[in-house]
C-alpha cells in the first residue's frame, strides 16, 4: 500500500519504527507471556476441569492491564517522541505542520502498541475460551477496548512529558515518565484512600469520587472491573462513584468523558508546546 | 531568497544572535562563517523555520514568507550539521520517507543515493553507517527536492575526498540552475569555492559582509613570508623594513608580515643583498586570527 498523506506518512514510519524496536517486542512479549499466565492460572486453579470463572480470571487480567498497558504507553511513547537532535532538525524543517508530525507519529505508536497487545489478548483469550466456551466475550473484547484507551491516554501523556523540561534530555523525560506511571497506577490509590481515611464520610466520599475520575487507572479499572464483573468487585472509591452517578450507565458516561480528556488534553498541550518550541 | 531584518534570538540569558540585517538573493551562494558558537546555526535553523525570533523577523523564499509558516519551508531543504536518522530504517527507507513527503519523483530516490554515494549499502540499516556516510545520507536527503533554496550547516564537515568532490559537483550543478545556497563552514576552501559573498559574524554579530575579492585581499594582508637565508649581510633586515615595516628574524629566519603583492619585491631584495634562500614557505592570512580582529573591532 502506498500512502502519501504526511500524516499516514508518519504514522507508517512510526509503525515501523515500533515494530523493529526491541523494547516494543520487549514488552509485547512480557505483557503476551503474562496473560498467558493469568489465564492459564484461572484454568489451573480450576483443578483442570475449565476456566475456574471467566469474570475472576478477567479481573485478573484487568490488573494486568492497569499495571502494564500504561508502563508500555509511557516508556515507549517518551522513547519515541524524545526529540533527538540530528533527527528532529531535518524532520521538522519539512514543509509539513509540526502537529501534523506529531499526530501521524502518535497514530504510529498507537497502533504498534495495540499489536503488540493484541498477541497478548489473543493469546490469553485462546487459553481463556478454549476451556469456558463463548462465555464473556463480549467482557473480553471491552478489557481489549480498555487497554486501547489505557494506551491513548498515556501516549498522550508521553507526548507531553517527552516535549516537556529544560534541555529536554532523554534521560530525563524517562525518569518523568517512570514516575508519572508509579504515582498513576501504583502511589495514587493509596494516598486517596489515605486520605480518605482521615475524612468525615461525606468529605471521603466526594474524594474518592474525584480521585477516581482524576486519574485515567482508576477510571478504566472502574470501567472494566463494571464490564466484567458488574459492581461485586468494586473498592470504595468506584461505588462512591456510582453513587455519585446514580447508576452504571451514568458512570461509564463519566469515566468516557474522564478518559477523552485525557486522551485530548495533553495531546493538545503537547502539540502546542511543539509549535512553540525551537528545535 | 532569504531576509533576516533586525534578527535577534536568545536563548534565557544568552543571546545567540543579535540585530541581524542581512539579504541572500535569488541565485547567490552566501557563506556564514565565524568562530564556534558566533550564532551560525542558530541564523541558519531560524531561516529554516526551527527557531522563532526573539525579536525581527525572517522571510523565506519569493515572495517572502515567515520561515516559521510551514508552507513557506516548500521553497527549501535544510541539511542539519549533525544529522541523525532512526538505525533501523534502511537508508533507502529513509530517502523513499523524505520523498513522499516532499512529494518527489520516484526516479529522485535513485539519483539522490547514488550521488552520496549510497547506492551500494542503500538496503542496510542507518545503524551500520559510519559517520562520514550518515553525512552523506542526509545530503542525499537535502537535496532530493530541487527546492529554490539550499540551507547547509557545515555540509563538508564529515565527507571524504570522494564525497566532496560530489559535493561539490552538485553544488556548482546547483548554482548553475539559479539555485541559492546558504551554508556554513569552518573550511575556507569551502567557501572560496562555492560562495559568491561571505557574511561573518562574530559573537551573534554581523561582522562583515565581504565579496570573494574582499575577503581575500582581508585574508592576503595578514600573510606572512618566511625565508631561511645563508650568507645575510647585516644591514638585511633594516632594508627589507624600508618594505615591510614589521618584518623580524627568527634564528635563521627572516619573517616578513604582508600580503602577496609585497611578497615578490622582497624576495629581489634579498637576493640583491647577496643573501642566498635556503627554504621559502608564504602563508595567507588565517580565518582565526581575521575572527579576533573582527572581534576586537566589535568591542
């Protein structure tokens, strides 16, 4: 296939340059080796007679996801969108939108990353339906949904860490990156609910229900978690949500509308520093 | 055709370039010189639309456009000083991405490989390259689109014999078209072969503007003559100074400051005294040492 758009241009550049990098099979082979493993271990645990239930070994799975997905996102995306001097200089002085570059790069990286997902997915999903039938698909195919807004998301976020800091050296846009997914996916639930902890039940609740909506893990794991097992798994933070919501479908139209913000906000602070920026 | 008017950048408190007026016609080969961080690249990458202006302002092509408008970058191609390019693309790979989005002539890759001299390790990976042929790949890139205006930063900095005579082939190719061409470079060969006028700055300042004439009879002035004699008579230097005031032994040598037009004179005078030339050696003046006089001229 020929393509001539500067953006389906840079996005099949970006593709390539994805698949060829061994960080990216890396991490494909990581995130496909362990979903293996957690679903095989739904079948194992069930004394080998199936899949012990589809939704625990999902939720399982969710973790995975949460844990990894926006690891994967941040680490790859930083790496490929850090600007790299020689090469920034010649690719920005083409007669061609500074933002258009960066979407087409950013629509790359999306898409290397949801195929280096999808071994894992289809993998896991082997084990996972040939032991419990057709049972959960749909779930399924909404955790895949799942881990492709994880992904938007923080590549966005990437793009605007890897533009980000004085000198914009690689090495610190990493650090930046690294920390940005242990406060997202790891510190952030235990200081909310910390700080929960100290509250009046009103104060926590409202707290809880913000601090799910801030943070774009907390927000997808309320998402799955309700697409996978409805409410049975939920911490106190996601039923203080539903709360709020007055119901599921409330909900899910607040953590969508959490997650496009995610998606586009720091995409666009992104492309705006990049137009401001002298390379 | 390029126009810098009342160009200033800065970079937090350092000031790069400061107060550039300067034009490069349609068809003129202009070099930048000057000494190390004298603001060459920054002049060069703000025509290239990779850094805004502090203050001024600076117009590409005809009619003129801001460099940082992307559609006015149409009208020209920027080689980088030190170019980089992903080392798992094929160099073919990343002539045939240049291509498309310049939206060349297929038939460009082709000649654009051979003439970096690339043709023959154009399937390998960039990775595998030495420096001198990533060079070479990125003038490949550079001058895959026949744009009207040819920014260079030190395009010779890294070519072998082989890859500058091809440089320079294509660039006198180049000029012969009506093309501009606007570089850098710390090689005066470079520039007296290729520029038609030469813009120095110094300390983010234009120095001088110089022809090719100007520039070599500024050079020629501070050269020096050395000449090893034997059998000097005494009285050898006050008569060479009654020429050249400044002219001085050194053991052996008799070392006469000027420039080539005085060369000859001297020499008939110390051949008149009965003085017999062991060793002759003429230097022309150094871009060095023309930087410091610039520089002192500045303060």
């Amino acid at each position: 296939m020929t393509v001539s758009s500067p953006l389906a241009l840079c996005a099949a550049q970006e593709l390539t340059l994805a698949v060829r990098s061994r960080a990216t099979q890396t991490f494909a082979a990581v995130f496909a080796a362990l979903a293996i493993g957690v679903a095989a271990s739904g079948y194992i645990l069930s004394g080998g007679s199936g899949v012990q239930d589809f939704a625990r070994t999902a939720t399982s799975l969710v973790q995975l996801v949460l844990l990894i997905v926006p690891l994967m996102a941040l680490v790859l995306g930083t790496t490929a969108l850090s600007p790299d001097r020689g090469a920034s200089e010649l690719l920005f002085s083409q007669p061609v939108a500074r933002r258009t570059l960066l979407w087409g790069r950013l629509l790359g990286l999306f898409a290397a990353l949801i195929a280096a997902q999808a071994l894992g997915f289809g993998a896991s999903g082997l084990v996972i339906f040939s032991q419990s039938g057709g049972e959960g698909v749909t779930a399924f195919l909404l955790l895949m949904t799942g881990a492709a807004t994880l992904t938007a998301i923080f590549l966005s976020v990437a793009a605007l860490v890897a533009g980000a800091g004085e000198g914009r050296r690689r090495s610190r846009a990493m650090a930046t990156a690294i920390f940005v997914w242990f406060a997202a996916a790891v510190l952030y639930d235990v200081v909310a609910l910390g700080a929960a902890s100290m509250l009046r039940s009103g104060a926590a609740s409202r707290l809880l229900i913000v601090a799910v909506l801030a943070n774009p893990v907390d927000a997808v794991r309320t998402g799955l978690l309700l697409a996978v097992q409805g409410t049975t798994a939920f911490g106190a933070a996601s039923l203080a949500l539903l709360r709020f919501a007055g119901g599921p479908g409330r909900a899910v139209f607040l953590i969508l509308a959490g997650a496009a913000l995610w998606t586009i906000v720091p995409a666009l602070l992104a492309a705006r520093r990049l137009d401001r920026a002298d390379i | 055709m390029i126009a810098y008017a009342r160009f200033t950048k800065r970079f937090g408190e350092r000031t790069a370039v400061e107060d550039l007026t300067l034009r490069v016609e349609p068809g003129e080969a202009v070099a930048l010189l000057g000494p190390n961080g004298s603001g060459k690249t920054t002049t060069l990458k703000a025509a290239a639309g990779l850094v805004q202006p502090t203050s001024g302002t600076v117009l590409v092509g005809m009619p003129g456009r801001p460099a940082c408008d992307y559609q006015a970058r149409a009208s020209l191609s920027f080689l980088p000083q030190r170019v980089a390019f992903p080392e798992s693309l094929t160099g073919r790979e990343v002539v045939e991405f240049y291509r498309r989005l310049r939206g060349v002539d297929p038939s460009h890759a082709d000649a654009a490989l051979r003439l970096a001299a690339l043709n023959g390790s154009s399937g390998r990976p960039v990775g595998t390259y030495s420096g001198g042929m990533v060079q070479r790949l990125g003038l490949a890139v550079a001058l895959l689109p026949s744009s009207p205006l040819l920014l260079l930063d030190e395009p010779t900095a890294a070519l072998d014999p082989d890859g500058l005579c091809a440089f320079y082939g294509v660039m006198e190719r180049r000029k012969a078209v009506g093309q501009t061409i606007f570089f850098t470079s710390h090689h005066l060969g470079d520039a007296e072969r290729l520029a038609d006028r030469f813009a120095i700055l110094v300390e983010g300042r234009l120095a001088a503007l110089l022809t090719t004439r100007e520039l070599a009879d500024r050079l020629s002035a501070k050269g020096v003559l050395r000449l090893r004699l034997a059998s000097a008579p005494d009285d050898l230097l006050e008569r060479v100074r009654l020429l050249s005031s400044r002219a001085t032994w050194s053991g052996d040598e008799l070392i006469v400051p000027g420039s080539a037009a005085g060369r000859a004179p001297v020499i008939d005078l110390v051949r008149e005294c009965g003085a017999t030339i062991l060793g002759l050696t003429a230097e022309e003046g150094r871009l060095d040492t023309f930087y410091r006089e610039l520089t002192g001229g500045l303060r």
